[in-house]
C-alpha cells in the first residue's frame, strides 16, 4: 500500500441553619414583615457612596471581565492562532520547500515554497513524524501535481455536513472521526488516519489528526499533521507489542475489517481519551487567521 495518504489511498449559596428555636407561625410572618420594611427603608434612605460604580450618577457601567481559554497564543506575519494548554508549549515557523508529511512517494521533486509552523513540547512523544500546520499559496500548490490540484478544487467546493462521505480528493484508506472545522478566515475537514506501507496495526505511534483547509479567499490552502493518541492502540506498529486489555487484536487475514473495527471505535471514543483531546485540537485549528506571504 505504497500510496500518499491523500485520495482514493488515504464544558451556594449555602442554606444556614441558627440554633435559635422557631417563633409560632403569625409571629414569624409578623417579624419577616417588620425586617423587610425597616430593611427597605434603611436602603431608600442611605446616601450613594462617591466610590460605588453601581449607585454613582452618570457613572457608566463596569465591563465584565473577559476570560479567555488557558493556552498560549502564537503570533507571526503569516498567521495567528492559539495552543490550548495540553498540546503544546508554544511554536515557531520558517519557511520551505521541503516535501511534507503525508506525502510519503511524492516524486514531483521539492514543494512549493510554504510556511511550516512547529508546535514545541507537544503532547505526544514518540510519533514518527512532527507536529506542525503548513500553509501554501493555494495556486501554487495546485501546480505541483495533478492531485493536488484536484485537492484545491475539492476543497474550494466543499460545503460538508456531517455524516457525509467526503470526496476522493480529500478521503483516506483509512480514516475515523471525520469533522468539518472552519478557521477564523476560511474551512476545511479534518479526521483522525494513519498511513499504511505494510500490513500493521493501527498505532500511536503513526496515528494522526489530518487537517485540509482552504481561506475563505481561496488564496491559501492549510494543512496539520498532528500526532494523536488513543488509549486502546499499542504502542507501535510490531504487531508483537502487548495490546491494552481494551484494544481490538490485529488480524492480517482480514485486514480490511481489521481498520473497519478500529475506526469504529475510534469514531465511539471521547476527547478525553485522545491525547491531545480532540477537542483542543480542532480548538487550536478554528482559531487561526492566515494573513498571508
């Protein structure tokens, strides 16, 4: 299975209690009356304090604090987004034309010129591959193959509702948790694959979270490979590795359901058993905003 990943391959008030003993029942209304009238009283005929926002004249209300997610934000001339807290500590970007991950037989030579943002300290260790979002001039890319051009094609098209089955462009041979993500200035999809040369397991160490966007302008195309981990796969692909009590059992006589029952339950699995969360990631991906090179 030699094959790209892309196309047809690929969230008291306590009650107190007074230990005094209960007056009779008109007694207590009587008293509750009294209170309440003497309290209100006391209230209209207080004066305003000069230093209390809420009862000074004219004075215009205080703004409620604005919170905002824990995490760190990253800045460049590119591109702007934020890192939730539990994916990685922060980022840094360069430019290149290396051949970039998930295109593992490219054949084309080098890629066109294209921002790489690393995520540092990332949540996961150990994967075959590094964390980062890679962004390209959508023309550009489209002249680097035939399929990548009908990649760009799919993605300016693409108007998807859950549930639906994606394009070949944009599909896998293997792929579970299949979600629409739109970003500050544009849309995408993103799902959760593994690419396969041999016949092994689905595994954290190869397992990722693949993101395919393009600017609401159609000028820039997105794209993130993220290492992601869930807690029933082993550790790597030898097929030898001790399983979790939890895990589905590699079948090579029949390999086909063998990923149907993996992306099965992947697809059942919550955020909080992936790590990074899922959620966080796609968090991570709505967030940003391409200015452009």
């Amino acid at each position: 299975m030699k094959k790209a990943l892309f196309g047809t391959t690929m969230i008291l008030l306590a009650s107190l209690a007074c230990g005094l003993s209960a007056p009779a029942p008109q007694e207590t209304q009587q008293g509750l009356e009294t209170i309440v009238a003497a309290t209100l009283e006391a209230i209209a005929s207080e004066p305003a304090s000069s230093g209390d926002a809420a009862t000074t004249e004219n004075q215009p209300a205080q703004p409620l604090e604005q919170l905002t997610p824990d995490g760190t934000p990253f800045n460049s001339t590119e591109v702007s987004f934020f890192i939730p807290n539990g994916v990685a500590n922060d980022a840094n970007s360069g430019m290149t034309t290396n051949v970039e991950y998930p295109y593992i037989n490219p054949g084309g030579g080098d890629m066109p010129q294209h921002l790489v943002v690393d995520l540092n300290l990332y949540a996961v260790s150990g994967s075959t591959f590094s964390p980062r979002i890679m962004i390209f001039r959508a023309d550009e890319y489209s002249q680097y193959s035939e399929l990548t051009a009908r990649i760009i094609n799919a993605l300016k098209a693409l108007q998807y509702a859950e549930g639906q089955t994606l394009p070949q462009e944009l599909d896998a041979d293997f792929m579970a948790q299949i979600h629409g993500v739109s970003f500050q200035n544009g849309q995408g999809v993103r799902y959760i694959s593994q690419i396969f040369q041999n016949f092994n397991p689905v595994n954290n160490a190869e397992l990722f979270y693949y993101y395919q966007g393009v600017t609401s302008d159609g000028k820039y195309f997105v794209q993130a490979t993220l290492p992601i981990n869930a807690t029933f796969l082993p550790a790597d692909s030898n097929p030898n590795t001790p399983l979790p009590t939890d895990g589905i059992v590699f079948n090579t006589d029949d390999f086909q359901g063998y990923l149907n029952a993996v992306a099965q339950k992947l697809n059942t699995t919550e955020t909080y058993n992936f790590n990074p969360f899922l959620d966080a990631l796609d968090e991570m991906i709505a967030s940003m905003q391409i200015t452009g090179f």
